[in-house]
C-alpha cells in the first residue's frame, strides 16, 4: 500500500514548519499588513483567528504534506513539484476570483509554494 512506507514524522515535522512559516509570512514582521489590505480585511485589536480557517488550514497542510510524503517513498519529486504548483495557482486563483490584490494574490500563493519546499525538506532530513 501506498503509505505503509510513508515517513509520517517527516510528515507531521513538515505540516508544523509551513504552519509556523504561515505565521510568520502572515505576521506584522513580513507581510500582514500587505496582504490585509490587499485581501479586504479589516482586524482590529480585540479580533480573534477564524478558527473554522484555522482548521481548514492545518488540514490542509496536513494533507499536501501527506502527498509530499508519498512522492518521496517513490522518488517522484516531480509530481510533489505539480502538486505544490496546482495548490499555489488554485490559491492564486481564487484570490483574483475573490477581488484580492496581486500583492496579496502573490502573498498566498508564494506562501503555498514556501509550505511545498518546507514539507520536502522535512522528508528530505528526516
């Protein structure tokens, strides 16, 4: 089967990391305040995270990283490669769907592609 050889450490390690990446791409540090305004959306100080995106994120992460896991039991990095390419371009899509700037269009999408190459390093080091 197809995840019997799956390095699921490797796996979790890498979700983790590009979690922790979304934090810092999406904090005042980097591009918060880009991609706010740029996305529509207005914080103020006694906001609190959508948990129900929250949620959705880490599934998500969790799966993508599923799939990085798997190309590397079968040495298939090019296929990791157009998975993490059709999640940014959908990002990206969806983004000029929804109004978003391109400046915040190319915040997501960079930041999809940041979570790929995290998750295949994970599997990589570990």
């Amino acid at each position: 089967m197809e995840f019997d050889s799956v390095n699921w450490i490797a796996v979790i390690v890498g979700a983790v990391a590009a979690f922790l990446f979304g934090w810092l791409v999406y904090s005042p540090l980097l591009f918060f305040k880009t991609w706010a305004e740029g996305s529509g959306v207005e914080l103020t100080p006694d906001s609190k995270p959508p948990m129900g995106a929250m949620l959705a994120q880490i599934l998500g992460l969790l799966f993508l990283a599923t799939v990085i896991g798997v190309t590397a039991t079968h040495d298939a990095l090019i296929t990791a490669l157009l998975a993490i390419l059709s999640a940014a371009s959908l990002t990206a899509s969806n983004g000029g769907f929804s109004g978003k700037s391109a400046a915040a269009i190319a915040i997501d999408a960079g930041y999809i592609i940041g979570a790929g190459i995290l998750m295949i390093v994970a599997q990589a080091l570990i």
